[in-house]
C-alpha cells in the first residue's frame, strides 16, 4: 500500500519518522542515542541536559550504575513470570515500600504504567464501595486507559465518543488564576471547593465512588492547591462514602522534598498510585490501600490480571531505587537541590517580565509565561519558541503541550543532578528566554 508520508519523512535534523504514528506533540528534531545522569546524546555528539528526567520518571538520573548492575543481574535469574507466580522481589518490594508509609497503609499490588495503576484503583474503589461515580480536576491527567482517560480532563476528551458514565469534574484550584477570590484578590479555595462539590452533588445519582487527585497537577500546569485543600477534600469524600485516591506518579518518593506529596497536608489517602518514579524509567507502578479495603475487595473477587502484574525484573529495580534513595539521603537531596533550582527560576523571573508566575516543590517546578503580568495571557508561542531555543543551546525543556497550555514549563530534573549542572540549566534557560523575548519583538 502507498502512503503519502511527506509530512513525516524526517526531522530537519534527519531523522526518519516515516513508519511512527504521532502521538501528541511534536517529536525531537535530533536522534537520542545514549544517555547518562542528568544528560542525553544525540547522534551527531550533541549533549543535552535533561531537565525533565525522560519523561519525569529518571529521578536517580540515566544509567544509574546500581539500576545498570540490578538489571544485567536480574535478567539471568528471574525475568517474568506467570501472573499468579510470587518472587521474593516483589514480596520485597511490597514490604519496603510499606514501609516507607504511615498507616493503614500496607497492601500493595505491582503494575507497569501509571494509567493502570490509576485503573486498578479505580476499579477496585468502585468494587469496594458499590458506586460507580468518579470525580477528579478539571485540568487532571491520570492516563490514557479506559477508566483512567474518562477521569482526565485536561486533554483527550473530544473525538473519542463516551466516557463510561458517573465521571465528574471539579474545579481547579490555582492560586496563580483564582476563580474564587477573598477581598485581597487571593484564591478563596474553600468557597471554590464548596461550589465544587454542590455541583456534583446536584449531578450524582448518589452513586459516588471515589475522587482521584494529584498532589500537583503536572500536565495541568504544575499547579500546587493551597495548603489545607486536600485536608477539605479528605473530609468532603468522607461525608460522602468516598474513597481518596492520591495519583503521586510524578510528585512520590522524594522528588518534592519528602518521600510522598500528601504528607504536607497531613492525610492519608484510601488508596494510593505510584508509578513513573518508583520505577526510575523502567515500568512500574503500585497501587497502595489498606488491609480494610483490600479485604474487602477480594470478597468481593477483585480481579487486576495483566501480562506483567508483579513480575520480578522491575521489582528488583524498584527495591534498588528504594535502596539509593535511602542510602543516599535524596530526600534531603531533593529538598536542597530544589531550592538552588527555584531561586534561579526566581532570578530569572525578576529579570523578565514574560515570567509571571514559578511554583512547585522540592525538584518539580514549573514557570508560565505570560504575554502581560496584568492580564495573565498566556505565551503559548513564546513557550514554542524558548523551548526550541533551549534545545539548540544544551538544555531539554518540556513545555506543556495542552490547549492554552504552551506557556508553561515543566521542569523536573533527576534527584541526582549536581548544583552546578542546574545553574547550568538555569543560564541556558534565561538566556534562551532573552534571546527569544528579543526576537519577538
């Protein structure tokens, strides 16, 4: 069969996208073919700092020797197995990571991608509770499978047909754009929140399950919700007969300062995913709920089998992440090296007036660009253009590439990266946003 494939012949750099589906964005204009710590190499010797750690997942960096060395290890012993068969990594792994959590946090099912652990849990909250309704955030991202995507609102909703039905969406709290707002302009999160749950409310057929949140909402803009937010939404679910589910794919073990995002407000989610992080590039995922519920659940007859449910060659590599995280104290790590980055990202924005807003925590953060402080429009093109700046100059940048999105960065370096190579970051970054704001003018 002939094809017209002009389109997708090559990159201006050469590289042959002929046989590749697009599937979203835009693909690099120069071919990776190595990687190591916090840098990546193109064909022709080109290096490039990654300052989004593959696709927020590296947190120990590219080729970490101890992730290397369990790897060529572990694929002469034990690679896969049957879905029901247990190996001693994965009753391992399960019990470390039990233990880095507080109570009643201790049942653990081992997956590969973060849209299935987000399905997994759902699943399981809908079985447990006897609902079926789902709420989550307006600019969510919890994944492209079926009860995954019908809970994400911040993209790939139109053309697709219906979701299944009793998925909701509730406002989201930005403090940088506040739809609800106190007397002194800033967000009043608990009327927005109020508001939120009326509606839903007014929708339900008094079937609601569960609500799914990120910590951060990182594909919807690196949006942080105040402090005290998720402690509401905790007690709103309650009233309910909901579960919480807390999606920590991008913001668990460390990468914000403590080893998971929900501790800074103090709660415990019913079930918890992981993903993206716990597997440092490699895919794995978790999902994370008490004795109570798993119980329950399998009275239930839950049932989650998948061709790779606990198999053992990514969960040797997640007890090795475990095993560098703690050695290596890359909590405080984070914690430390998060500050170096986001007083750079503050001195750039007093040196460019394009910068509106930095946020985040710990090395998840992220800046948007704005075309007028005043007015907060948004720089989608600018956002294109300093991202390909960046790219030329040494440094990987992701910008948001969501429907009035493409103004905000998201940058979210490995744990491992040292001071100096996020200064370097951070000079290519402001002068590429200098160049770029120059030529646009």
């Amino acid at each position: 069969m002939t094809t017209d494939t002009t389109a997708l012949e090559r990159t201006p750099t050469g590289v042959d996208t002929r046989h590749l589906v697009r599937y979203g964005g835009q693909f690099s204009p120069e071919l990776i073919v190595r990687a190591s710590g916090s840098w990546v190499e193109t064909a022709n010797g080109r290096r490039l700092l990654d300052f989004t750690s593959g696709q927020m997942s590296a947190i120990l960096g590219h080729s970490h020797p101890d992730i290397v060395s369990t790897v060529t290890r572990q694929i002469g012993e034990l690679d896969h197995l049957f879905s029901g068969m247990i190996s001693p990594p994965v009753a391992d792994l399960a019990a470390r990571l039990a233990g880095t959590l507080p109570d009643p946090l201790e049942k653990v099912l081992l997956l590969s991608t973060g849209a299935e652990s987000n399905e997994a849990a759902i699943r399981m909250a809908k079985l447990v509770t006897g609902k079926h309704e789902i709420v989550s955030f307006a600019r969510s991202w919890h994944g492209m499978t079926h009860a995954a995507a019908a809970s994400t609102y911040s993209a790939g909703r139109t053309g697709y047909g219906p979701v299944a039905p009793g998925n909701y969406a509730l406002p989201t709290p930005n403090p940088y754009r506040p739809d609800f707002t106190r007397p002194d302009g800033t967000l009043d999160w608990q009327r927005q929140l109020d508001f939120g749950f009326e509606l839903i409310d007014a929708q339900s057929t008094g079937s609601l399950a569960a609500c799914i949140v990120e910590p951060i909402l990182s594909s919807g803009g690196v949006i942080v919700p105040p402090p005290g937010y998720f402690a509401a939404l905790k007690r709103k679910c309650e009233e309910r007969g909901m579960l919480l589910i807390v999606d920590e794919a991008q913001t668990g073990l460390c990468r914000t300062g403590s080893w998971y995002a929900f501790e800074r407000d103090g709660i415990v989610p019913d079930i918890l995913t992981l993903s993206k992080t716990l597997g440092a590039g490699l895919p794995l995922a978790a999902v994370v709920t008490s004795a109570e519920i798993e119980q329950a659940a399998h009275e239930r007859g839950y049932l989650f089998f998948t061709t790779h449910v606990s198999d053992p060659l990514v969960a040797a590599v997640g007890l090795t992440v475990l095993d560098v995280l703690q050695r290596d104290g890359l909590v405080t790590r984070a914690a430390q090296a998060g500050s170096v980055l986001r007083d750079g990202l503050l001195e750039i924005q007093t040196r460019h007036e394009c910068v509106g807003d930095v946020r985040g925590s710990g090395l998840m953060q992220g800046i948007e660009l704005v075309t007028d402080r005043e007015t907060k429009q948004g720089a989608d093109r600018l956002g294109a253009a300093i991202t390909a700046r960046c790219f030329e100059l040494g440094l990987h940048m992701n910008v948001v590439q969501l429907p009035g999105m493409g103004g905000i960065f998201r940058i979210a370096p490995p744990l491992t990266i040292s001071d100096d190579e996020l200064r370097t970051g951070l000079e290519i970054l402001d002068t590429a946003i200098g160049e770029c704001v120059c030529a646009a003018s």
